[in-house]
C-alpha cells in the first residue's frame, strides 16, 4: 500500500471501530437492565455485574458489525469526497481499485473480527452470561422484581405485577406459565410472593393468594377459568444446579450437526441450523456490504456522494431486514440454504460491478503530465 492508502486503512478501521462499541454501549443500556437490577438488589456482584457487560459484547459485534463497519466507511469517503480528497488521488493516477483497496482492507479485517466473535467468542460468552444470569435468578428475592414489567424468574415462567406494598408483597400478580411453548397459560392474583432465602424449605416457590388460574381441557382444547384461594408454583428450577444449554451457547460445528435428540424436535432443529448458518453469513455480510458501499461512493461525479450514503444505508438496512425475514423460512427448508448464502453475496456483486472490478478504466494522468496543464 501507498502513504496515503494506509493512512485510509487506519482511519477506516479506527472509525468502524469506535462505530461499532458505541453502538454496543448503547444496545448494552437498552438490554441489560435487568443485570442492573440484580446489581441494585444484591443478587449479583459488581464483578459479575462488569464481567455480564462484557460478555454481552461479542454477540453485539457478531450481529452488528457488519453494517456498523459499511457505516464508518460510507462516511470516512464522502468526507474524502466532500474535500476533493478522491479528486487529487485520481489526479494523481490512482484507479478507483486502488482507492477502493483500503476499504476492502478495512472490509476484510472487519470479516475476520466478526468471523471470531460468530465461531468462538459468542458461544463463550453467552455461557458465560447465561451461568451469571442464573447464579442471580437462583439469589432470587422481591427487590429485584421491578413493577409494571414482564420479567422472567426460570426459563418457563415469567411474571408481571403492579406494584408492591412496604411489607414486600406483590399485588395484581400475572404469571405466564411457558412450558407448553404453543399453548401457554396465565395465572391472575390478588396477591403473591416468594419466599425469601431463610424461609425456603426443600425448594423455592411462588405464592400466590385469591386469583383464576387458566386451564385448558387436553382432549377438547377447552379454555377454562378456575378460582383458587391459595396457589403454589414450585421454583425447582432456582434448586438445581445448571446442567443445561441453550443452543446459541453451541460451536458452529454442534449447530450444523445437532444431536439426535434435537433432530427428533422440528423447531430445535430448524433453530439449531438457523443459528448455525447465521454464524457464517455475518461475516461474509461484513465484507459484502463493505463492497456495496465503495462501489455506490466511487462511482461517477465523486462531488455528489450525499445522497449516496442515504442510498447506502436504505439499501443495507432493506436488504438486511430481508436477510433477517427469510433467515427463519430457510432454515425451516434446508434446500433453500444456497439461496441464503446468494443473498450475502448480492451486495457484493452489485458493489464490484460499480468498481469495475473485471473492466477496469484506465487510470487518469496525473495533472503534471497533461501537456495542457503545464504552464509555459
């Protein structure tokens, strides 16, 4: 690389950079508010407090990276554009490909960072995060229920209720019972609470006082509705230790090959795949869209380029929200995956056409060797 190509490269990755973990500062506080509240009330360290906050990191880099870097890039050249900058390189006789190759260098290296997080970093740390989770949930206790949220206390049951009395009782309690997926059911009380740590006898449990339990008929699929005084909901859950996991903590090897017990369930499987084939498309993402965008800066008049990163962006943003719709519908048809892994390719293929990647122009003359330009 020339000077100057390297000084784009590094402004190119320094920018994708500060682009991307400002975006994951910002989806970090939208998210974790939970992980807060299990810090305000006890259940969780400062340590396992900062150490949840890191760990969420590498799924954010791995889903966003990829228009987080097309992003920084678009920018850092219609700046370039905006001051003549591309002007006095091609001036200079540098071909559009050479001015293209820092950021496809750029490109590349953000590929290969989001290529890490997807293969190891994300399943590491999400179980990581998910031991951290649970080590709070099993120090469940009232404070870190938070009123007027829909709350998860074990992966089967969640919780809402109105508010809560000086005594630490919930009242106007809703609890969604989740382990039939398809069909879940909901209880209504009055009044409820958890019994606290020193309470506990051989498990904990959720009671809830004057409430409707829904019930439906197995045979008939009737819905009905059953007052109860008191009711129980055993927490074995909190109990145990974790001997479990969730697919997205699995390898990419595991997700692309599950077990025969998750073959044997159609969902599980098809999310299983669906996970496994995202692992490897966002990487390429990175890379395709970074293509996209130089082909969409460096074509034609280079001091028009404001409506080009507004057509940048609608293109990824449509085209992403498309990879992400038909994401679910082609794991679900495994042979449609080849098509899943054109659709990556796409933005690429449109991008290296604007480059005129395979006809390439010759490059300009530079400015001290047109005869018409030397001063007499």
């Amino acid at each position: 690389m020339l000077l100057i190509q390297r000084d784009m490269f590094r402004r190119l990755v320094v920018g994708a950079a500060l682009t991307t973990m400002t975006l994951g500062l910002a989806e970090l506080l939208a998210t974790t508010q939970p992980l807060t509240n299990y810090l305000a009330a006890g259940a969780l360290t400062p340590r396992e407090y900062a150490l949840a906050l890191l760990c969420a990191l590498p799924t954010i880099i791995y889903l966003a990276g990829s228009v987080t870097s097309s992003a920084a890039l678009s920018y850092f050249y219609h700046e370039w554009g905006r001051h003549q900058q591309i002007v006095a390189l091609r001036m200079a006789g540098l071909s559009d490909r050479a001015i293209a190759a820092p950021g496809i260098a750029a490109g590349v290296v953000a590929a290969v960072i989001v290529a890490s997080m997807s293969l190891y970093f994300v399943p590491v740390a999400a179980r990581v995060l998910t031991d951290i989770r649970y080590a709070a949930l099993k120090r469940l206790t009232l404070e870190v229920l938070q009123p007027g949220q829909m709350q998860s206390i074990t992966p089967e049951y969640s919780i809402w209720f109105r508010g809560r009395t000086e005594a630490g009782i919930l009242h106007e309690v809703v609890v969604v019972d989740g382990r039939k997926p398809d069909h879940p059911s909901y209880v209504f009380a009055s009044r409820g609470y958890v019994l606290p740590p020193a309470e506990r006898a051989s498990e904990p449990a959720l009671l809830l006082d004057d409430g409707t339990q829904m019930v439906e008929d197995e045979g008939s699929r009737e819905v009905k509705f059953v007052s109860f005084q008191h009711l129980v909901i055993p927490l074995m859950y909190l109990a145990i230790p974790r001997n479990w996991r969730g697919f997205f903590e699995e390898h990419i090897g595991a997700l692309l090959d599950p077990p025969p017990d998750v073959r044997a369930d159609r969902n599980s499987f098809a999310a299983w795949l669906e996970e496994g084939h995202r692992r490897i498309i966002m990487p390429l993402l990175a890379l395709s869209y970074t293509i996209f965008a130089l082909g969409v800066m460096l074509r034609g008049d280079p001091r028009s380029r404001a409506y080009r990163v507004i057509a940048i962006v609608l293109g990824i943003g449509l085209w992403h929200a498309l990879i992400v719709v038909s994401h679910s519908l082609i794991a679900n048809t495994p042979e449609a995956i080849p098509a899943y892994y054109a659709m990556a390719l796409v933005p690429a293929l449109i991008g290296g056409a604007m480059l005129r990647l395979w006809r390439l122009r010759s490059p300009a003359l530079p400015a001290a060797s047109n005869p018409d330009l030397v001063p007499s």
